[in-house]
C-alpha cells in the first residue's frame, strides 16, 4: 500500500447495524470478500468480519433502529483500503451489488468505486494512487500529516535466490520486489506485513554477509502466534537451532535459530499476563 497524505490510513473499528447478523455476514463475505472472524448471542445478534486489515463489527438492529434502507438515507460512508480495486469492483458486481460510482481517480489521488449494501450502507473501496499534499487540491491544512517512517533490514547474503526460497519456505514470505542482475538478486519480502531486503553481498561497496564476517552483530526478532510451529516450519526448511523454544523468565516464549546464510532469528511471543 503506498502513502498519500490527502487519505492517511488509520486503525478505526466501525459498527454496522443490520437487521440479520448471519445475512449480513454471507452477504459481505458474498459481495466484499468479507471473512468471518467469530459470531457471538443464541440467537447470533453480533459479529466481527475482515477483509486484509479492515476489521468491521456487525451488530444486529433493535427493534427500534432503522437501518439506512428503512430511513431512505445513509448517515456515513466507510472506506475500505484494497490492492485491486477494479477486481474487487467485478466482484462486487457479480454479486448484483448497487455500483454508486465507477472505478476512478479522485482529485485527491485516491483510485475507488462508490457502492451501497443490500442495508443502504455506503461503501468506498480505495487504493492510494499518489501522494498528493492536500494543498494540491484546495485544500486548507491545519495539521500536516508527513509520511511514516520504515525501517527495513538488508540482509546481505552469499546466494541471494537461495535466500529467498529458503525465506518463502521457512517464514511464508511474499516476494514484493526483486532486482536479478545476472545472478546479483536484490528483493524485498514481507512476513505478515513485515518487510525485510535481501542482497547478494558486494564487498566492494562493504555489504558482507555473516558466511564471509563469521558471524553477524544483528538478531531478527519475529513475534508470531504459534512459536513452536513456526520455528519448527524454519528448521524443516534448513535452519538450524541456536536454543530452543521455551518460556522464558522475562515473560515471553522465544527460541533461536540460524538459517543456512548466517542470519540468526528469535521466533516468539509475549506469555499471556
């Protein structure tokens, strides 16, 4: 997901009201490829759904609340943050989904579609297409936003594309990006979101790997929800164990390993206090 200052993404939670949970639920998943995350009440009267990062709280209408459709207008439109939106909008329509506006670049650098859900929900399904400041578009800045700030590990290695198969089959790793210059290979992968580079060392430009140094100065900590199985999954690939995993005194359960280019890992998670 790129940055673009007009639209900063942030973490909300929004509650939906709907006059059915479990319709609304099949309905979103249906339409939104929205997935299920637990249902709660006998009978079901909420829900919490996903879809990538976007959480949303399903909750059923009292017999007293009005949905949209039932009031004849929305109060409020949701945007949801997607890779491709014009797949998610072919989607959408295959599912006889009411398409409000087209796929289309906004003058505030957002690529979306505009929809309303069988409930008269507004929906906006967006991608960032540039980082426009909001000033470029007539806007009147009270509070500038400036872009995040990412720090990214490089991790020189001997054999660059053994490394990234080894990161795919050890850790589940997407490739993001990858430069290969006659055997040279520069990639960018992502764990759960997490990014991290991979380069064939250049002692010329003083990038050595741990092969050529002996050793490394850097640990890489991963927190995962299973340790013991994702560990295990790295050692099936061909890391080796530095210690083991196991609960430690200082609240967490954590082991080490080495993968086969020198790097070590700690794979854990904090104890629940």
């Amino acid at each position: 997901m790129n940055f673009n200052r007009s639209v900063p993404t942030n973490s909300v939670l929004a509650h939906l009201h709907y006059r059915d949970v479990p319709e609304a639920i099949a309905w979103l998943g249906r339409a939104f490829g929205f997935v299920e995350h637990y249902r709660y009440g006998d009978p079901v009267s909420g829900a919490q759904v996903r879809a990538g990062n976007a959480f949303l709280m399903i909750k059923r209408a009292d017999s007293n609340e009005l949905v949209p459709r039932q009031l004849g207008y929305g109060t409020q439109s949701l945007t949801i943050f997607v890779d491709d939106v014009e797949a998610h909008c072919e989607r959408a329509k295959s599912a006889d989904v009411t398409i409000l506006e087209e796929p289309h670049e906004t003058v505030y650098g957002e690529f979306q579609y505009a929809a309303e859900d069988f409930a008269g929900h507004h929906w906006l399904f967006s991608s960032h297409a540039r980082d426009l400041d909001p000033t470029n578009w007539g806007a009147t800045v009270a509070q500038p936003v400036a872009e995040p700030v990412l720090i990214a590990p490089m991790l020189s290695v001997r054999r660059g594309k053994a490394a990234m198969d080894f990161y795919i089959a050890a850790f589940n790793a997407e490739v993001l990006f990858c430069l290969d210059d006659e055997g040279s290979v520069v990639a960018e992968l992502s764990v759960g979101g997490s990014r991290f580079w991979v380069a064939d060392e250049s002692p010329e430009h003083k990038n050595f790997s741990p092969e050529t140094l002996g050793g490394s100065t850097v640990r890489n900590v991963m927190v995962v929800a299973d340790p013991d199985a994702a560990f295990q999954r790295a050692l099936t690939a061909g890391a080796e164990t530095v210690w083991p995993v196991e609960d430690q005194p200082y609240g967490w359960r954590v082991g080490r390993l080495v993968d086969p280019f020198g790097h070590h890992w700690e794979i854990g998670k904090p104890l629940a206090g």
